[in-house]
C-alpha cells in the first residue's frame, strides 16, 4: 500500500479506531495488575508492561495467518485469561512485597494477559491493515498513550473506589468468556444466543463469586492469626 494515499490514511484510521475500541479492556488488566505496587513504581509497571504487550501484538500480528490456523487458540487464551482475572481479583495486597520482585511479576502479568487479550484485536487489526505491517506498528504507536494514561487513570479511581477492582475482574472474565465462545473449535455449542449470553453470564458470575469467598477465606485466616498473636 503507497504511503500517504486516501487508502493508507483510511485504513490507518481503521486501525486506531480498534485499538481505541478495546484500549479499555487494557487500562483495566493494567491497572490491576499494578495497583498493589508503590506509587514510584506503578508508573513503570504500566510503561514496560504496555512496551511489552504492544511488542507482543505486532509480532503476533505478523502471524495472523499462522495463528489462524492454531485449532483451540482463543479457547486456551480464554481459559488462561479466566485464571489471571481470579488471581488478579484475590490477590493479597501485602504492603511488604519487595518493590523489585513485584514490579517484575506486575510487568509480566500485564503482558500475559494483554497478550490472551488482543488475540481478537489482531485479527481486527491485520484485516483492516491489508497486510500493511507498517500501517499496524503506527496504529500501536499511537494508542499506546492512550492506553497508558487510561491505565493511570483507572489506578486513581481504584484507590478511591475498591469496587472497580471487583467490577475491572469481572471485565476480564467476561472477555475471556467471549473468547471461549468464539473459539471455532466450539462455537457450534453457541450457535443459540440464549446459550451464548447465559455461558458469559454463568463465566462472569462463578469467577467473581469464586474469588470474593476466596478473599473472605484469606481474611479470616489473617484475623484467626492475629486474634492468636493478642
């Protein structure tokens, strides 16, 4: 595609439209990620993580036709999504978490789950580019701030309403939910909406269910342990 045509500029906009679309479900994974670390490092966390998950993308968006041809893709990416939003929804916020070993794991947590995250948006994304991979680093490029100033955005509500942390997990849940039901491997299993939308309901419900007795059960065992202690 010849740079600076009609084509190339519409198809760029294409691109940041997606990336815009779904830069929501990144602030969120992001965000939770790193909202246990101290602030001077929070920012780092979002920073490498994004670099990282962006990498990630381009690289996979190389390989959409390979991946394409992967039978279970989206059902795995799915699953382990699923797995990332219960851990992310019970993990312990221990003040005493050594600021290097946490800044590691958050990193590496941001780009995992972005990385199951944007399997639809590479598809999208590789569709709408006509195998321009320049068209698509560009588009990557310019959401990135966008979706690291989303990220520092939703870190500040969190801290003022612990909700959003429960209502980010169920966000993920239900993306991952929607990856599992568009996994070709099963769709035929989904082919009723009525089926559809109770799984994504069921998925969503049963991992945020799952997650607050796990937390009541870590927060009782900390009270039988300092009631001990008195």
């Amino acid at each position: 595609m010849d740079l600076f045509t009609v084509e190339f500029f519409t198809a760029l906009l294409a691109i940041i439209m997606i990336d815009l679309v779904l830069a929501g479900d990144n602030a969120v994974v992001i965000a939770l990620a790193a909202r246990n670390l101290p602030k001077e490092h929070q920012k780092k966390a979002i920073v490498w993580g994004t670099v990282g998950a962006i990498a990630i993308r381009a690289t996979a968006t190389l390989l959409v036709v390979w991946l394409l041809k992967i039978p279970g893709l989206l059902l795995i990416g799915g699953i382990v999504l699923l797995w990332i939003a219960y851990k992310l929804l019970t993990e312990d916020e221990d003040p005493d978490i050594k600021a290097g070993n946490s800044l590691a794991a958050a990193i590496k947590t941001i780009v995992i789950a972005d990385a199951m995250m944007g399997l639809d948006n590479v598809l999208a994304v590789a569709g709408a580019a006509h195998g321009d991979f320049l068209l698509v680093v560009i588009g990557l490029l310019i959401s990135v701030p966008i979706i690291v100033w989303g990220s520092q955005l939703v870190l500040k509500l969190m801290d003022k309403y612990p909700i959003i942390v429960t209502i980010g997990g169920g966000v993920l849940a239900w993306t991952a939910s929607k990856m599992i039901v568009g996994e070709p491997f099963v769709h035929t299993y989904f082919t009723n909406d009525f089926v559809k939308y109770g799984f994504e309901i069921l998925v969503v419900a049963l991992i945020l269910t799952l997650a607050h007795f796990k937390k009541r059960s870590i927060e009782n065992h900390t009270h039988q342990e300092a009631s001990g202690q008195a």
